[in-house]
C-alpha cells in the first residue's frame, strides 16, 4: 500500500466530496447478506437467518450499542476516524489508479459498471447516505430454540427505517477488511448482482493491495485458516462440483469464469496446504513427547518423579504437596538458603529440572487425552491426511 500512502499522491477526503453517477438498478431486495462460502442450507433459510439478525442489528443501533466506522470516539465527531480515511483512500485509489492486478478485474467486469458502483458508494459514503456500523460476532449469532446449521453471517445491509434515502450496512468487527464486505453488499443491495459478481467485485481491493497475484478476499483466506480438518476436507471434495457449476453460468463470461474457477482451485489447494501442516505439527509434538517429554529408560530418577506427579493429579490431596514442593525448590533456589558457589546447588537444579520434565510430561499427556476426547476419529498415522488426499 506504499502508492495509497504517499501523502502528495493520496486523494483528500472531504465531505462536500461527492460524484452522481445513475447505476441501473435491478432486482433489489429488502436484504442483502455477506455469509461464509460452503455449503448451501436452502434459499429460505438464508432468508429467514438474515431477517432474525437483521432485526438484532436494528435494536442494537436504537440502543446506540454499534460502532459507526466513519467516527471515532477518540477524536472530535466532526472528524474523520483512521479506519475510515484509509476506506476511502483504498477506494479511492482503486477508482483513479487501479493496479494490474485492479485493471484486470475491472476489464472482466465492464458489463457491470464497476466504476460507476465504486463511485456511487464513495459518494454515499462521503454524504453519509451510506453508513457502516461495526458489531460484535456474538452479535450475528443467531439465537434460536432449535439448532438447524446455517452459513455464519459476516455482515448484511437493509435501508434506514427512519431515514430515507439513507442505506445501513451492518459488519461483523471480527472481518478482515471491512472495505472488502462493504463492496460486496453494496453491489448486491443496490445492483442486484449475484454472488458470484459481487465476489469479483470485493476481490478489487486486495487485488489493489497486493498486486500481480491471484486476488483473493481477505475474509475466504480467513475462513480456510480457521476451518476444522472436515470443513477443510469438504471444500477440497466440492471443488469439483464447484468448477462444474461455475462453468454452467451462462451469464458469466470466459474472463470471469477463468477468474472464478481459479479461486476455486486456489481454495482447493490451499486446504490441502493447511491440512498436511497441522499433520507435520501434530507428527512435531509427538516427536518433543517422544524426546523432551518422556522420561528417559535410563534416568531412573525421571521415571520415579513422574510416578509421583502423576499420582499427585490423582490424589485429592496431591495438589496441595506438590505446591509446597515446588515453593521448597523455588525457595532453595532462588533465596539465600543455598549459595551460588555451593556443591548442593548443582543437585537442587537438577532436582527441579527433572520435577519440571515430570510436571510437563503429565501436562501433555492430559492436553493429547483432551484432543482424542474431542476428535474420537483421530488416526495418529502420519499419513493419514495424505490418504485421504489422493
């Protein structure tokens, strides 16, 4: 972002700033939504998730317990907040001096007016006819009696039931660029355009940010990252399904659907990236239990201190002992008892360091116990993600 930075170069911000453009609009709903990619619960569902949250985001924006992003509270209201200014610089800088990686995406949706639509929400942004509030994750939790799966909601916008002519886009704080969702839903709200071009769309600013890769939104890489292995599993086993339906819209053209399927495959192979680290960090903490774990066979000292621990976890009283032990060595070892220079402190060290090892080894082997309990599928084969792979 060193070419948005450059204070001679940056666009100035101002309020009275503002551009009319006349986009076409199209199949405009009350509602439009940003939600997590995967797996699809039905068009109803969708619905009915967006108006339950959606009714939360209005009652906490009566309550004024939502963070508008074009204010700051550590800074007069008359003023602009840091994470608005850098919106608008970003967007702006998209706008006038798009990178390759920009142009291209531009080029690919010149059918859909993406200047005008960038245009027409930095002005409303500007004005103020288009805020963005920011709300805690727990607020886009739907709360529910019974639990049927839907996507996780990242943000959704509705207009202002007591503004007119004003639009209310509503962000979960969690996302990882805020910009990216705005572009998205905006697209979706006021244009009508379908996922699949909204995605494009919100793909310009990290296509700006980080130039001459395959732009991808900041919020699917977040997604991937914090997935669990059978999310992760699932997008690796859709990708094919995903590339075949991409390829059916007849609606999009040869440079989109390019764009698209190479994300797709990009979500593919970055899945697997992610499963066989998590394999070679779990084969990592096997091996530091095999080494610095595990008593040695031949330390019989080790062996009989984590006879002890170990029954000490057990024994209701066994807490309260080696809590005196341990203030006992700590004692010995750092206060005057013992000095520096003396024969002893060389065997109170090492006393320590093998009740250390000891405790430590009892640690691990409760925390693997925990992520068996939790995961009763779990094959400690090394190679197991590999198999599933092929």
């Amino acid at each position: 972002m060193d070419h948005i930075n450059k204070g001679s170069q940056s666009p100035v911000i101002t309020k009275s700033s503002s551009v009319k453009f006349s986009v076409p609009v199209k199949t405009k709903s009350t509602c439009s939504s940003l939600t997590y990619f995967g797996t699809s619960y039905g068009l109803q569902r969708k619905i009915d998730v967006e108006n339950s949250i959606l009714e939360v985001m209005f009652e906490l924006l009566k309550k004024k317990l939502l963070s508008h992003v074009r204010t700051s509270i550590d800074v007069p209201s008359n003023n602009f907040s840091v994470q608005f200014e850098v919106l608008m610089k970003t967007l702006d800088s998209i706008i006038k001096k798009p990178s390759k990686s920009a142009k291209y995406l531009l080029k690919i949706l010149r059918n859909y007016n993406p200047l005008k639509i960038l245009l027409n929400l930095r002005d409303g942004l500007a004005k103020n006819n288009i805020r963005v509030y920011t709300a805690t994750s727990n607020a886009f939790i739907l709360k529910e009696s019974f639990n049927l799966p839907y996507n996780p909601v990242w943000g959704l916008a509705a207009e202002d039931r007591n503004e007119s002519g004003v639009l209310l886009i509503f962000i979960s704080e969690t996302i990882p660029n805020i910009l990216e969702a705005v572009i998205h839903i905006y697209a979706k709200q006021i244009a009508g355009y379908d996922n699949k071009i909204c995605t494009i769309f919100e793909s310009l600013v990290n296509a700006q940010e980080v130039d001459d890769l395959l732009p991808v939104p900041e919020r699917m890489i977040w997604q991937l990252n914090n997935s669990s292995y059978s999310e992760k599993l699932t997008y690796i086993q859709n990708t094919r399904s995903v590339v075949k339906d991409i390829h059916k819209c007849k609606n999009l053209s040869t440079e989109q659907i390019n764009y698209l399927a190479a994300m797709a495959d990009y979500i593919k192979i970055y899945s697997e990236y992610l499963l066989i680290e998590k394999q070679r960090y779990l084969d990592y903490l096997l091996q530091c239990a095999q080494t610095g774990y595990q008593p040695t066979k031949t330390n019989h000292l080790e062996e009989e201190f984590c006879r002890i621990v170990g029954w000490a976890t057990l024994d209701p009283e066994g807490l309260s002992t080696l809590k005196v032990f341990s203030t006992c060595l700590t004692e010995a070892i750092t206060g005057t008892q013992v000095k520096i220079n003396s024969p002893y402190t060389a065997c109170i060290v090492y006393l320590f360091s093998c009740f250390w090892k000891a405790c430590r080894r009892i640690a691990w082997l409760e925390l693997f116990s925990a992520l068996v309990s939790m995961n009763p599928c779990f094959l400690p084969e090394s190679d197991q993600v590999s198999s599933i792979n092929l």
